[in-house]
C-alpha cells in the first residue's frame, strides 16, 4: 500500500467495539490486502501510539434479497489492534 491512510478505511463503532476499548482493543475495517505488519505501522504512524498485537478477520459478505434478484455486499477485513498498556487514541475518546 502507498498510503497509510489507505490501510485504515473506517473505524468501527458498534456496542462490543466501544467495550472493547476499555482494554484497549480498537477496531478498524482494511482492505483485503492488508496484512498485520501494514496495519501495525500505519496505527502507530498515524495515531502515534505502541501497538502491542495486531488481530485480523475476513468477513464474507451477505447474500441480500431485493425482491426476486439476489445480490451480494462486498467482503471485507477487520483489524483488533491492542495497544500496549497506558496508550490511547484520543480519536476514539469522544464515543
């Protein structure tokens, strides 16, 4: 990847991702391509923080009806970045 804002496309914000803060575990969704090594450096470049380990899932997409057609959403990756102990990302913190 060129960019490193290219490996981090979105954060996730759902009810277990902002539990998952409290033990300083941030969620982040990249592309298929990405591998933990990427993801690492980008999180620490970006956010200036120690990461600790990095988690990744691939999740297929769903199969979705719209009448008589069926389509598909996209499949995608998600990163679980843990950070080490005393480091924050004060983006996260206004959730």
């Amino acid at each position: 990847m060129e960019n490193l804002r290219d490996i981090l496309i979105r954060p996730v914000i759902t009810e277990k991702t902002t539990a998952m803060m409290q033990d300083n575990k941030y969620t982040f969704i990249v592309p298929l391509q990405a591998n933990k090594v990427e993801i690492r450096q980008a999180v620490e470049k970006l956010f200036k923080v120690k990461v600790e380990a990095v988690n990744t899932i691939r999740v297929e997409g769903k199969i979705k009806r719209m009448g008589r057609t069926a389509g598909k959403r996209p499949d995608y990756k998600k990163a679980i970045v843990k950070l080490a102990p005393g480091e924050r990302i004060e983006f996260f913190e206004g959730v």
